[in-house]
C-alpha cells in the first residue's frame, strides 16, 4: 500500500517558461528509458519476486522513489509551460519570427490536449507504453534491464541538461542525474551478487549447460567482409563464464540445409505450386 | 550492402506439426526480446556508430547473424504449421475436445492472415516494434541493452525448450541457445573494455561529475516500512565507480516544496480556481 | 514523495492457482480500465491541477490508493500462477483434453515472458498504452473521464465476479467493487460542485456561448429513416443546462455545399485533374 | 445501410491556406477526443445494442452525424495546405525564418505523405487507434464515456477556436461547438433517463449490492499527510446513490497481509530463493 | 453528409451461437484488411481528391458501401455470442472438456469488455489503428492500395468461409466474397484507365525521367547465391512501362564507399572514438 | 544465411548538416512506406513461400537489397545530423531566428535519443510497426501490396527530392527512385506472369466462384446523391476477370431486415431492455 506527501523528493523550479523545452523534457519523463518507464518496471518486478524479500524490497524501495520522479518532472513541465496563452498565437506566427519559431517547437498537445499539463508521452508525442518494460521472474535479467534502464536514462538528462540555459532547470537536472548515478551503481552491485551466488555470468545460470549446443557456444562470426572486429577481447581468450575459449570464425558457413516450404493445402488458398514445371 | 545464401545457419526440422507450439515460438522471433529486436537493434547501432570502426564492425557481424535467426525461426514456425486443414475446424470443434483444445491453442491469424507462415508478432499477436529497441550513440549504454537483450532471450529460449517434446524441435532451440551464451559473453567482454577505457562504469562517463548534486549520488533511500534491503552491497561500502561510499537513509523526506502551480490564462479553458475561497 | 508500505491494502488470496482465471483477470490490471489506467489518470490530472488545492488532494488521495489496487491484483495474478510448471506441458497437450484446454485458455506470455507474474496488459496481451488516458487541465471534463473510468471499471470487475467460482478470489473482487462503488458516489458529488460553481453543466463552461453558432445548439438530427428516438428526453423540453428548448430535427439537411478541393502543385505529385475533360 | 450526399453539414471554407493551423486542427479529427473517435465509438455501441430500439436510434443517428464531421474537418485541413509546393522549401528555411518558422511548424507527413491531405492522426502524427473508443453493452457506463468525450472535444475546439484567427476558420468551429454543446445536453437526458430508470447511480445497477464488500463502499481514503479535500461534499453526507453515508478515513491502514509469493518450479527459470540464507 | 436505414445490407443470420468463431471473424472487421480499414481508407481518399470529381464519386461511393459492411459484420459477431452466460463459465472450464475448449477458444474481451458485442479489433485483439490504411494524394498509388485491400480482404473472407460450418454465416460470407469480387474489378479498371491517362505504370508518372539514375531502373540484382529468378519476366525483355529492357546482373556490387561517419560533439555523450589507437 | 560488405550500395554524402531535412528524411527509412517495411515484407514472404522456388527467390533477392537502402538511408541522416552541438541550443532560441526555426524544425529525440544517428521511426517520430506489412501466403495478393509499396514509396521519395536543394543529397535520392522504378516494374511483370497462370485476376483465384452470391459480384452501388461516377470504365462493360458484366445500380437498396439483437443473460450487466415498454 502506498501513501503520498505534498512536498517534492526535490524543487522544481523555473527561472522563466520555456515551451520548447519542456517539448524536450518529456522525453525523460514519459518515453522509452523516462520515469515512468523505471517506475512501472521496478513495481512490477518488485510485486512478482517469488521469495526473494531483499530483492523485492530493494525494487520496491528504488520504484517508490520513481514515482516522486515522475512528480518532479511533471511539475516542473508545467512550470515551463506557465502563462502560455493560446489567443493571437495564429497573429504572431505571421508577424513574429521569434515567437513563431517559439510556437513551432511546441508541442501543440500541451495547449490543446493537456491544458498546459505534463502528459504521459516521449518528446515527440508518443503515448508512453508498456512495450517499454520487462518483468521476467529472473532477476539477473532484469537488474540488466534495470542497468541499462538507468545508463540510458542517465544519458538522455545530460543531453538535455547541455540543451537548458536555465539554472534552476539545470539545478534540478543535476539531482536527477546524481539519483541515476546511485542507481547505477546500486544495480551493478545487485548484478555482481547475483552472479557469484550463482557461479556464472551466462542467463538464465540454471539452464543444465549439456542441453546447448556446446560447440557453437564460444564462437564469433565474422559475417562480413574485412575484419577490424578480430583482436577485441570478445574474439580470443577465456569468456568471463570461464567455461570456453572464443573462437573467432573468419568466414562462417551454414550448418543446415536450404529452406523449403512443403505446399499448403487447398483451402488455405495460398498461391499453389503449380507453376514448378515453369521453373 | 547485404548478400544471402539459400541454407539456414542452422537446421530447422520437427517431428510432426504442432500449431499450438508454432504460437508459442513467436515470442522470440517477434516478441519484446525476440530475433528481430537483436537484428534490427545490432545494426541499427552499428550504422550510427560515430567513429568507433572495431564497435561498428562487432555490431554489424553479430546482427547480420541476427536475420539469419530470424530465418532459422520463421522456416521452424512454418514447418510446425504444415498441413494444417481449415476445413471442417469448426466441425471438429464441436466433436472432438483434443482437436478443439489445440485449435483453442492455435494463433487464429496463422490461418486467416499469414496462410500457415511466421509473423512478424509475439505469442499473443502483439504485432513488433521499434518501441523494442534502442540505439543511443552511446556505446557502453547500448551494450548493456545488448547484453540485457541476450540474457531475455536466452531465458525465453530456455523455457521454450522445457515446453517442447519435440526432439527436432528442441536441437534448433539448443543452438539459439548456444549464440546467446557466445553473445552473452562477447557482450560482457565488450561492456568491460569500454568502461577500463573510461575510467568510470556510470554511463555517460564523460559528464562532469561536478554538474551533478553529488550530495546525494550514493544515497540509498529506503521510501518504504521495513529494512530488508539495508544489507545489500547496494547500502553499504564503496560504490562500483570507487568514486563514493553507499549511505542508506532509513527515512529518506523530501528536499522540495509543496508541488503548487499557478492558474492557467482563461483562454487555455482549465477550470479556473474560483472555487479558492472555498477551500 | 511517495512512500510504501508491505503490507496489501486488501488480502489477495487464491483457493487454487488457475492460469487461465489469470489471463482473464488482466483486463482489470493493466487494460483500458484497469487499475494501472485509473492510478495513472488521477497522479498526471492531480499533478496538472492549477490553483486549486482541494481538488489537487482529492485527485492524488484517490491516485495514490489506485497504486494499492495494482498491488493487489498483481499479487492476486501471480498467485493464479503458482505452481505452473513448464516441462511436458506439450505432452499434456496431446493425451489430456482437460489439462489442454486449461493451456489453450492460457496466456503464453505468464510461462514465456513473465515467468509466472503478473504483466502490465489486458486479457489478450495487448499491452497498457498512455492512449487510455486524459489530464486535459478542465477538472469538469476529467471528472467525468474519472466517473466513466469507475463505471467502466466496476462493470468489468463485476463480470469476472460472476466468472470466478473461487470464493477467496471474489472475496478480493468484491472489495475492488465496493471501493468503486464510493469512487463512482465521490466523482459524481466532485462533479456536482463543479457544475454548480459554475452555474452551467456544458465544458469548458467559461466559453463565451456568443461564440458558438446557437441556432443549432440543441438541434437533435435525426439522420436515418425512422423516428424511435424521437420520444427520449433529448429530444424535447429544456436542455439541462437550462439555456435552451431541444428541437427534433426529422429530416436534417445539409448547411454548406459540395466539398471540392483545388489542384496540387505538381511538385507534390498528386494525380492531376488532367482527366476532367473526360468527366 | 448508410447514404452520401456531396454536400457538407457546414461549410469548411478558410480565408488562406495555413499549413500550422492545419497540423494543429488535426487533434479534433484524428486525436483521442476527435471526430474519428465518436463516429466510430457511437456506431458501435449502436450496433451492439441489445433489445432497446430507442437506445439503439439514438446511438446510430448521432454516429451517422459525426461522419460528417469527420467530412467537415477534412475539408477544412486540406483548405489549410492549399498551395503548399515543395519546391524550395529547403531554401526558404535558410534564408526567410518566417518561411522557415512556417515549415518548422508544418506536420511533414501533409507534405510526404498525404501530398496535402487530412490524415486520421492527431495534432503530433499519432495515427487514430480505437484504443481510444469504448462499446461494453452497459448503456449508462457508455453514455458517461460519450459525454465525456463530448466535453473533451468541446475543450479542445474551444482552444483551437482561441489560436485561430482566421473569421471563416473560426465560424466552422463555431458550428462544431454548437454541436457539442448539443450532444453534451443530450447525453445528460439519457443518462439521467437510465438512471431513473435503474433506480440507481452505480454502475452495473444490477449487481447486487450484497455482494460488495460494504463496509468500505462510502469510505473516502485520505492517503496523504495533510487534509484538503476533508470537506469536500465526497467526505461527508448522503451519497448520491442514496445508499451510504461517506466516510473520511484520515489514517487509512491496510486490510491484508505482506504480498509473499511462493517460488516458482525450477524449469520456468526464475531466480529462486537460495540466497535467503543470506537475507 | 450522411444518413443511415435501419436495414442491412445484407442478412446477418446464424444457425446458433459460436463465440469461438465470433473470435475469428473479428479479423475481418477490424483487423489489417478489414471493412473499418476499407471504409476509412476510401473516405480519406475520397475526401482528399483534389479536382476529380469522377474519382472522388467512386472512392466515396464504395467507401459508404463499406461503412453497410461494418454493420453487416458486427450484427453476425453480435449474434455468435448471443446466450453466453459467465456464470459458471471457470467451473465448466474444471469438469467439461468440450465447453472448456469454447472458452479458451472465445476472446475472453467478448464477455469482459465488449459485454457480446462486436469489437473494432482483430481476431487475436489488436485494436483497429489508422496505420493500416493509406490517402496519398496520387490516385494511381491509392488504387493499387485499394486493389491490395480488397485481395487480402477476399483472401482472408474465403478462408473464414472454409472455417465455418453454419450455412446462414456461410451465405453472409458469400456477400462479402462477391462484392470483393465487384471491388477487386472495379479497381483494376481504375487503375488501367489512369494509366492509360498518364501513359506510364510507373507512380508518380509525372516524376521526370531524366532526374533519376536511369543507369540503374531497369536492373534486377541478383543479392543471392543461385539464380532460380534469373529466368523470370522481371529478368529479361522490355518492362512493362515501355521504357526500358530488364538486365539481370547476377553478382551485383557496391556503387558506394564504406560507409564511415564523423565524430560526435562531445556534449552529445557519445562514446567518443578514443579508442582509435587500439583499433 | 546472411553476408555484410562494409560498402554501401550506393554513396550517401551530403553538402552539409541539415537536421530538417534529415527528420523529413526518416519518412522513407522508418515510415509507413519506407525502406525498413519493403525489407521485412518481402524477406516474410519470401521465408514463407510455400513450393514456389522461383518466388522464394524473387522475394530474398529484392528484400536482402532493401536492407542495404536502410543502410544508405541510415548513414545519409547521420550526415545530415554532423556537427549537431547541444550546448547554447536553447540560448540561440531566445536570440536567433534562423538557428531557432531549425530547431523547432528538427526531431529532438535526433538530440536526445539517438545522439545524432538515424532511428526506426517516420518523420513524425513513430516508432517503426510490423502494422505496416504483410505476407499472406497468396503470391498474387501480396505482390499486389508490394506493387502498392513500391508505388508509395517512390512518390514520397520524389517528393522529399522536390523539398531538398542539396544536389549530393538529390543524387542518393535519385539512385533510389531508380530502384523503385525497377521494382514496380517487375513487380508488374511478376503480378501478371501469376494472373496468367491462374487465368483470373480475382484473389485468391482458387476459390470456387460458385460458392459466392454471383448475383452482386459486378454491381456497382451508387450511395450516394448524384452519379458522377456512372461513366467509368468500373460501371459498364465487360469486368477484367473476363466472367461478367458490370451493372450500375443508381439507388440500392438493402437486401437484408433491420439489424435486431437479442438481450444479454443478466450475468454480463449489459443493460436490460426494461424500457421497453417505453418505447
């Protein structure tokens, strides 16, 4: 169960309205790597942990904390949108190429749809959705998920703390950005005691390894011409399972035979092969 | 430029036909995690790879890879859905529980739209997106959405796997299982290179850490009841980036003010606050 | 800030598991009136409220326990899939009719992707979308977005209800209804305030009614042959919002003329009108 | 069956093309509170009417109505884009910002895709989904959803008649604010109808009461620290379904248990619980 | 402008219910080359016909034809799933194989969501979206959509028709076949006459010749190994739009350079390719 | 199997950054229309070819050459991204016209998402979805769909040749427009090599025409007021598929009675005919 307070986990303040960054900003807010991504995939990973409690209250913990991300965020969304009125925007677009340029790199939703709200959509409008998120039940794959959630959404705040001009914008950037770096390492140590409690680095650690093919299992293709990917260390040495030594293939073939399709039968009114003799 | 050959990297028989199972292999030729995810996320990172040839060239030999997945899984699905009558389903339907059960089972739009052929969709017929994939510019992010990508799919192959009977069946499914161990570890391997390079495991590492509120980027903040996670390495000692030390906040309350914000002009038509008197 | 307790704010206990009862039970979770729909509508409308601070507390009080339902019924959904074991299932499939049905009315995805836990989707696996929901700014017109969201809701839960044969799982069901019982009584009350504050019950109630082309402002158009509908309320007496006498409109007629557009550019490529001569 | 005429329901004429107003009035046609969506979500709750013929008229007359909208608004964005050649477009970007501001704030697609044509899309290019859309059989849970929409497509052209400025522009939006001013009325008769009939308010009205729990049907949970909505009229007194007296709940507590969950069977590849120990 | 009579085009009978092929035939309603995408499809095109009035006749002629088909589809849905009771639905699922099979074959939305009513969704339950369907502008393009449309629509139909077992839906199925039949003529003749008009096949015919590479428009690449399409009609002899003679190069390579991109700014985050030395 | 050479098909150079021209440009790599939805309609097809060795063929050689145009696409908008700095983007908002029009004119998830690389999205930025393509296993049908893709895709190219005036750019554009009159020219040829082999041109051809309501199968149906479309080769005479005569039908009526439901069992709480007696 969860309970609310009025104040924000940190200000949101705005120096001046801004619509065409708060265009920008909904991008960590609500696409793909934003907070409401992180949000929903910590809860549900956390509600689904089968009988791991410091797990579960680990992602339950970093998922609350989330949702006052989200609240940040939106408020300070709509700050950026603040005294935005909708009547002669028509008239300054013809008249003024300042306000125009203005009124073009906003997003027009905000007036129209939201109100001068902050909406669950990326930075150019699409509705966040739960394509975004995974919970598989295997939590080293998902602390990966979670690794990379954070990475990717720690990248995307840089890039628009370099975008904003304005120090109280960039002075709440800069605590969403300390609180990934947290999490960041947090994750990475989650993955590390994980991976020794299992003796293996290889997802899902349980599979019995006799049931892989083992003699592909250490492999590298080179399925292109030229190879400047040859003397990485992902094509020679040990793997990091410690269980096989790379191989590094320079012109891979096919173990399997051609592809062939037997016919569908008639009343599934595919196109017959009748035109084999013709071939 | 792309070139093909007529054999599979791999054989792709069965047994017998199985339609309920073809449904179920969908998931990880067309699912979130499935082999058009890795084949278009690999290339398109490695097409917008700035300046990095060897990572370029890592990235385009394993998707190239990919499609050939994407082959292997599409001749398994059509194979599973051979001879597979529509007359006199409904019939069967009504007569015969084992039929009907398995026609129950069976993705309708395997007969009705693909003509008894793989769709690009999941086990469910969600149809795939590029909401899927990601490709950052940032290398050391993509990679660990790369390796998480390795480690969903290996798991969703490995449960596939026990769900199978079907010998044929289940050596395709031991070679997929295969790459994604190599994958796994090449991924591994190719995330430890670019963080030694860097100095640093927080993605992006060349953010100046003196524009983050450092104050708070190791704080573990315990926003629920109970303290099962205050032990993990993620609350305690020195942090993977060895720049700090954890601290966990056992009653973390917030930095900010109350989230207020100010009306809206009365041209935007949100409810005016006249109702101020009255609270 | 959000905080978070361990305990459910309702049990969620299950006599038996029942995969396919789980599958059904998402369309509350995660589908278009689900729970994650009404906790996402009321956090983003309560966050966007402008200067009016008690309807800000009504919309993030209601919210924030919103979040508690999810928590329930994702604990109900995994509980449904206790003890579902992957091996031989395939098997089962072709010698036990019973057993085979049970997997045919399973969601593929609870054994595949989720590893036994509840999903952010509805009852056919389409996944949650933003696309559910509205924070428009107008509190009258989010008010009855909320109204219809409990009723859609309660009217679903209402139906599984009658679905389950398991008492301990109606017994949670019956909980969700009642508190959609008080949040259908508590949205219609907010509504009610609302209209009478504003002396009008049309939204945006502050447009100028000048404005608006009055003539036709309580036109009831009958557009098809026969008239059963010409007896409703609709379409005779005084209109609610008191301002106008309903008219009933037998055969309606069109007010402008033909829709007809001019040519393209030719560097747009449109099929030019060229054939006109031969109309 | 349904009939044409090549006449409009109202004129759709413009004083001169605008090709950002165009982008911009495409929300009302194609957005989630546009055209599209009430044509297309009368129509079906119409023709899924069972047994009330006067619902069933009523559904299907204001439906076949809104297509003409859908005609109306079409008419109107393709009036907007008259004239817009591509040539040069580029060229006028680097070197007129007035030009530049009007491209800038051009939907693309009405240039590449629809070679100056209304697309069914909302203001950002978000194709129409019937996500947006509700049918469920209830007619009193149906009719909230269409008043709802009725006020929020009547919000969203009343702000797009305040960015206009363009008299001829502005008189059609005016028709179409009538309109809705009209079916807004309309659904409060029928559903004030329905719930007179019913005898109640809370939707499904033919569940039985006894089956809910009770005891918490008029609760109001203040989950937040603070009381602002303590004296609303959903705190206290008779509720509107005549049945109950709210209740203000200040401290709500929960009524469950921990959500534990069992570990999963070792073949579904989950974590499993072995570092309990460690806990 | 529009209106509606209440009979339908066609009868909409059945013999008794059958909620498993009420699921199927929703693919034909509202999935990809369903009667929604047809009637939106040529109302758009339609409404956008700039200056053929002929054209714009036609495509708003058979568009209202297929808004009728709609209605003709949702009263047969409607009626498959007359008399289905929820009671008692799970305890059948426990004791009757036969009826358990009906249930994991029924679209659990038919009972939950739509209450027996027809969806605007396909027959696994992806809702009905705007990306189906296309209105370009260049009439000879959109027709060879629209003959598209109405070959799978067909194909699709008859296979339904072979599923079916209920002679009254057969009959309504044979309606539909045949107006396909009807569209899928109608089309071809449109088609003919537009490019006799034009004097090219080649859309947009009115593109100049000379301003693209003419070297190439005629060539066929062989990406391949083995040239069983070498002998085809695409190979060789002059094509179709009598501009050129079909060259089958049966090792086809690059015209470009590697494909190689510059460094970017450091303040995007990028990796920055200091790892050059090491490459 | 698949193969990669590090040279691109053909050159992607530009003269300069433009980040407008390069979100135009992402409409025909990752749109409805563009390079992305041909490479995977034509590999699904040909993956599924069920015994047609010469169509399989067809289909692989044409799909593995549009991956490289993703290829060329991908690396001409990463060019056209060069140099793109974050820093002061806003500052020259606020100052300078010009760079401002630019701004609001680029993609910012260009900036934010994909660090100045090219993205699976149209030029709105959707996010690529296998909505957009098809593979039915009926040859016929779907080389009518790909003959559409072809069709589209060329004229949005074109069109996107008329907006740029960069002649580097225009020569890419060029080789692409070339390829795409290649390819409509064979898939013509392909389309009626299997006509003729059919001896029909009505998909799918196999099925038994008999089994149609023949007596609508060459009626056109004029709904609406006036018959501008009555002279058109789809009104009169002999239809192409050689087996009938068109007839125009100036005023069709419905075949079939009114559209009448019968009510829902109580246990579905749809709402009950009660007001019958009402009517």
């Amino acid at each position: 169960m969860f309970y609310h307070i009025k104040e924000l986990q940190y200000e949101a303040k705005v120096s001046r309205p801004d619509p065409v960054f708060a265009k920008q900003l909904q991008e960590v807010l609500g696409g793909q790597w934003g907070e409401i991504s992180v949000m929903m995939q910590y809860l549900f990973q956390g509600m689904n942990v089968r009988g791991n409690k410091k797990y579960r209250d680990l992602l339950m913990d970093i998922g609350t904390e989330e949702i006052a991300h989200i609240e940040i965020l939106s408020t300070l969304i709509a700050r950026l949108l603040d005294n935005t009125s909708l009547e002669h925007q028509e008239k300054a677009y013809h008249s003024d190429p300042a306000i125009a340029a203005i009124m073009g790199g906003m997003n027009p939703q905000h007036a129209i749809v939201s109100g001068l709200g902050a909406m669950p959509s990326d930075s150019v409008g699409n509705r966040w959705t739960a394509d975004y998120i995974i919970s598989s039940g295997n939590l080293l794959a998902d602390f990966r998920a979670n690794l990379t959630a954070e990475s990717q959404g720690r990248l995307q705040v840089a890039r628009l703390y370099e975008i904003s001009d304005d120090p109280l914008v960039k002075d709440t950037l800069s605590f969403l950005i300390a609180r990934d770096t947290a999490h960041q390492n947090q994750w990475i140590e989650a993955i590390h005691e994980l991976e020794q409690q299992a003796g293996d680095v290889v997802v899902p650690t349980t599979f019995p390894r006799e049931c892989e093919k083992q003699a592909v299992s250490y492999d590298f293709y080179n399925t292109s011409r030229g190879e400047a990917d040859a003397h990485g260390p992902w094509a020679q040495g040990v793997a990091p399972d410690g269980r096989g030594q790379f191989r590094y293939v320079p012109q891979p073939g096919p173990y399997g035979g051609p592809a062939k399709l037997m016919p569908a039968p008639p009343d599934v009114y595919d196109t017959p092969p009748s035109s084999k003799k013709r071939e």
